[in-house]
C-alpha cells in the first residue's frame, strides 16, 4: 500500500479563545505579565528590538494568576517587541501573541 507522501493536516482548535495575558505597562523598562485565563504550559517570553536579537524568558507552567516581569533594563523600550507563545493543556496546540509598550 502507498502512503501520500504530505503530512497529515493540521488540527484547528474549534473556536477562538480570550487572550490570557494582561499587561502592566506602568513602568515601561519592567512590564508584569499576568496570566487572567485559564493555565498555560511552557510558557516563553521573546523581547526583540531592531539592534538587538534579544532575550528569552522562560516561564514554564503559569497557572491563572500568576505574575511574570519582563526586565528591560538595557533596552531600547520604544522599539521592543515582545511576543509571548504558550501551549494550551486543552487541545496541545501552541499559541502566539506580540505586544509593544
């Protein structure tokens, strides 16, 4: 018997869910993150600036609740993006999500 030779299509979750991450911006050079959904798993942070390739953060499982800084110290704030990915338990997939202060 011959297998095609292209993947298995990918699984789509059913429907959209609310983004679990609010963010204090109150002092831009360290935002807090928190999670206001439901919990996440192997949760990173990336900050990124056009000069620089930045830094990764590594959070792991965040329960809903919990509270993350990003240090930004050494960072040009006004040219940062910040993109957080995350997997949800539910349905396994990864998830995406940038920000700017």
């Amino acid at each position: 018997m011959t297998r095609s030779p292209d993947p298995p299509p990918a699984r789509r979750p059913d429907a959209s869910y609310p983004m679990p991450w609010s963010i204090d911006r109150r002092d831009r050079t360290h935002p807090v993150v928190t999670n206001t959904g439901a919990p996440a798993d192997f949760v990173r942070a990336f900050a990124r600036t056009a000069a620089d390739p930045g830094r990764t953060l590594l959070w792991g499982h965040v329960r809903p609740g919990d509270q993350m800084e990003i240090c930004l110290c050494d960072t040009d704030v006004d040219d940062v993006v910040v993109t957080l990915a995350w997997f949800r338990p539910e349905d396994g997939l990864e998830y995406v999500w940038r920000f700017v202060l």
